[in-house]
C-alpha cells in the first residue's frame, strides 16, 4: 500500500534519491557535446570523435543490460528449479 503522505513530503523536501540511469547519463553527455559549438577544425573534429566514442558507450550499455536481463532470467530459472 502506498503512503501518499510520505511520499508527497520526500518529494516536496526534495528528500527522494533515485540515482540517474546510465542512459540519462548518456543522454545528457550527448546532448552537451551536441551544444557546443566548436570554432576551428580541431575543435570540431574533438566534438565528433567525443560523439562517436559516446555512441560506442551507448551501443556497448545496450548489450550489457541483454546480458544481465538474460542472465537474470537465467537465475530465475535456475531458482525455480531448486524449489
């Protein structure tokens, strides 16, 4: 059951702490880069590559949270089994 009270008063005094994901880190990290507006070409080579390599995070972060959903599902079948 849901404590509407407490909830509303963590959340007025700004006392909730959820922890951003990695994609809201990533997305933010895209979004700054994206911003920027480089004036030489070194400059702008430096923002292109530093996009790439995020785009290579973002790739790589998708297929590490395949493996820890399969390897979850996995233990939940393994868990089953034992009971």
């Amino acid at each position: 059951m849901n404590d509407w009270g407490s909830m509303t008063r963590k959340f007025l005094l700004g006392e909730r702490h959820d922890t951003p994901s990695v994609r809201s880190y990533i997305q933010s990290l895209t979004e700054t880069l994206q911003a920027f507006s480089p004036k030489t070409h070194t400059e702008r080579r430096r923002v292109e590559i530093a996009l790439e390599h995020v785009r290579e995070i973002k790739r790589h972060t998708r297929k590490i949270e395949e493996k820890v959903l399969m390897l979850e599902e996995k233990l939940r079948v393994l868990e089953e089994g034992k009971k």
